[in-house]
C-alpha cells in the first residue's frame, strides 16, 4: 500500500492533475464512474463530510475532512477491485489541486482553439492550475 503525503502531492505537474481529472469526467460520462452525494456528520461543534466514489470493475474509494475548518487535513482511501486497500492520500493539498484541476479541464474543452488570454476571477488556492 501507498501512502501519499502533501510532499507527493505538490511534486504532481498541473497537466497530471488535468489529465487525471479529465479521465475521471469522461468515466462519469460513459456511466462507469459512480459518485453519490456528500454525506456531512454534524457532531456538535465539529462536523465532519465523507465522499465516495468509484470506477465500476476497477477502484474506489472515500475522501473525509472536518467541514468548516480554514485549515486541516482530510483523508481519501482507495482500493482495487479485489477490496484490497492500495492507498491513501494525507494532507491539504489534494482538495484544492483536485477543485483546480477539475476547472482546468473545463477551460480545456470550453475555450475556443484560438483564444490567447484568459480572465482570472479569484486567486485562491484552487487558482494552481
């Protein structure tokens, strides 16, 4: 089993995480990848959201974080189609990479061939790609 670190995930080129990502929209779309809603835990003063999500005959897995905090890591598990448990993935970076890459691959299919400049409206962490 791999356990990746933010270390492992930063090392990720901008273009891996697009690439990764549009293989994962174009699962969805031929109706193999399956994602059913967040779920959130309200515990009281903490709250907690789990995602899940899977590739049919292939891998799945679950994403976990603590909902509200402005810092914090979360925790995604994934297993091979045997049910064995393959990795995990610790840290911040992956949520806001994950978010970039998915609008990378928006821009990639929605902007016209020739355009050559691009509006950026907000710079936050999702801004990576």
């Amino acid at each position: 089993m791999r356990v990746l670190t933010d270390e492992d995930v930063i090392a990720l080129s901008p273009e891996t995480a697009v690439d990764a990502a549009r293989e994962a929209l174009e699962e969805f779309a031929r109706g193999r990848l399956a994602a059913p809603p967040r779920v959130r835990a309200e515990l009281g003063d903490v709250d907690y959201v789990y995602t899940t999500g899977g590739v049919s005959g292939d891998v799945s897995g679950f994403r976990a974080y603590r909902a509200g905090a402005s810092e914090g890591d979360q925790l995604v598990a994934v297993w091979n189609a045997s049910g064995r448990l393959v990795g995990t993935v610790v840290g911040e970076e992956l949520g806001p990479r994950r978010t970039g890459a998915l609008g990378g691959v928006a821009v990639d299919v929605l902007a016209a061939e020739r355009a050559r400049t691009v509006a950026v409206i907000g710079t936050g962490t999702q801004a990576w790609t």
